[in-house]
C-alpha cells in the first residue's frame, strides 16, 4: 500500500476537506472491526481494514493516509511538553 499526506489525497481529487484528512491521518492506528487481524485503513474511515472495507486483498494499487513528518514533529513535541 501506498502512503500519501492528506495534501496529495486533495491534490489526486479527494472531496473530503483538507481539515478532515488531517484529522484521519492523525488518528491512532486501530484493528479493524470486523476481522481483528489487520490494520483499520484510516483514509476510508470505517474502522474495517483494506479487504473489509474494499473486498480486495491486493492493495498494491491502493493509497492510506500518512501524518505529514512537520504534523508528527509537532505532536510528538506536544507529547513531550504534556508529560513534564
């Protein structure tokens, strides 16, 4: 699977707004709720993994959300400053 920041997700025609694709790619990697046995796929925001959510297994052609590395810099600088 490839990985994309929520910009290129917009870029590629994306409908969702740029605020919401943040929020998805900062959410917390979860199991998916239907099989337990991978991953939810966040950029679909169902909470089931890629073959529940798609009926496919082959991903290979297929994108996930990525936390751009500036977004992850500052959450984990946040992360530190709140346990201090």
């Amino acid at each position: 699977m490839k990985y994309i920041t929520p910009e290129q997700a917009v870029a590629n025609g994306d409908k969702r707004s740029l605020d919401e694709l943040r929020r998805l790619a900062k959410a917390p990697q979860s199991m998916c709720s239907v099989c337990n046995a991978d991953t939810a796929w966040r950029f679909a925001d169902t909470g089931m993994c890629f073959t529940c959510t798609t009926g496919e297994h082959d991903d290979s052609d297929d994108f996930e959300l990525r936390m751009p590395p500036l977004m992850k810099q500052q959450r984990e600088k946040a992360a530190k400053a709140g346990g201090q």
